[in-house]
C-alpha cells in the first residue's frame, strides 16, 4: 500500500520554488515514509496550490495567501492521516 500523494503546483514566474520545496521538505520531515510522494509541479500565472491524491486542499487565491507550516500539516494530516499526533501543533490548535 502506497501513502497519499502531495502535489505542490507553484509559480515559477513569482519565484515560489523554495517556497515549495520548502512546505516539500516540512510535509517529509513530519510525515516522512507515511507519504508516497511529494511532487513539485511548476506551473505560470500566479498560481500555487496544494493536492491531496488530486483533491485540492490549498489555493493561494481562494484560501488568501500561503499556509503556514503548522496549518499546511494540520491539512495534510486531517485529510490523509487522521490519526497522526502531531505533538506541539495539536497542543497549540486546542488551547486556541
């Protein structure tokens, strides 16, 4: 059984390449061999957005702006593997 697939689809006009690859490296740093990959997708027009096994889960215009890497993992987590403890991230998200 393979893990989900991320697709991170970002702007090379804008220059948001290591933003990607940077939301890339976090997604494998928490999730590591859960995932089955993390594919960087180069795109034009402004355009970003996050998938999850080709559900969006993140679009920069409609959801304002990037996310944050707790709130990206928050996404991630929820949609693919609800029963991941992200640790500090879901101690802060219930003391809110």
């Amino acid at each position: 059984m393979t893990g989900p697939q991320i697709t991170i689809t970002y702007c090379t006009q804008c220059n948001w390449l290591l933003r990607a690859s940077w939301m890339a490296s976090e997604l494998l740093n928490t999730f590591g061999t859960e995932l089955g990959s993390v594919t960087l997708v180069p795109g034009t027009g402004g355009v970003f957005h996050i998938d999850v096994d080709g559900t969006q889960v993140w679009e920069r215009k409609r959801d304002g702006g990037f996310p944050d890497a707790v709130t990206l993992k928050r996404l991630i987590r929820d949609i693919a593997l609800p029963d991941w403890n992200l640790g500090h991230a879901d101690s802060s998200a219930t003391s809110d």
